[in-house]
C-alpha cells in the first residue's frame, strides 16, 4: 500500500472568513463568495449574478438572498457560516472540483 501526501492542496475553495459577510464587507472573501455564485448562477440562471469588484452591496445581497431561497436556508442576505458552506459545497459541485479527471 501507498499513501500519497502533499504540503499544499489546490483547486478547494478556502474556508469560513471567520465572521459573517453583509452590506459594507469588503474584501477578498466577498470576491470569492461573488465569483462562486456568479458560477453557480451558470447552473441555475434563477440565481441572478453580480459584479465581481469584492464589495458587499445590495446586489449581492438580493443573490445571496435568492441562493437562500433556493437551497433551503433563510433568506436573510448575510452570508453566515451555514450560507458560505452550502455556496461553497454547491460550487464544488458544478465545478466538478471533486472529481478526478
């Protein structure tokens, strides 16, 4: 038997910013929370995109809102710690970043 290991892991999107995501946040958090659900808006056009400048503005704010809605949590526009792991886990998946080639 042989166990790979590696130092770094590629194509997994970082983790929890550590604090919740709203109108006024900033950042590079905000612009990977924005390029994920614009990519995940490309498998379900209900998911409107936004512009991706890494600013938490109302436009954001109504995608992650409608991202709620349509994956069953409250509709609340804050990305809390249970929204950015079901972006994160929805994104995974229309990108197929789990899956080996």
């Amino acid at each position: 038997m042989y166990i790979n290991s590696t130092q770094y892991i590629s194509g997994i999107p970082s983790s929890w910013p550590g604090s919740n995501l709203t109108i006024g946040s900033s950042g590079q958090k905000v612009l990977q929370l924005q390029q994920q659900i614009n990519r995940i808006a490309e498998n379900y056009p209900a998911l409107p995109t936004v512009t991706e400048d890494g600013i938490y503005g109302s436009a954001t704010a109504n995608a992650v809102r409608e991202f709620q809605r349509i994956f069953g949590l409250p509709a609340t526009g804050v990305v809390d710690f249970p929204t950015w792991y079901k972006v994160s886990a929805i994104y995974v998946g229309v990108t197929r970043i789990a899956e080996p080639d």
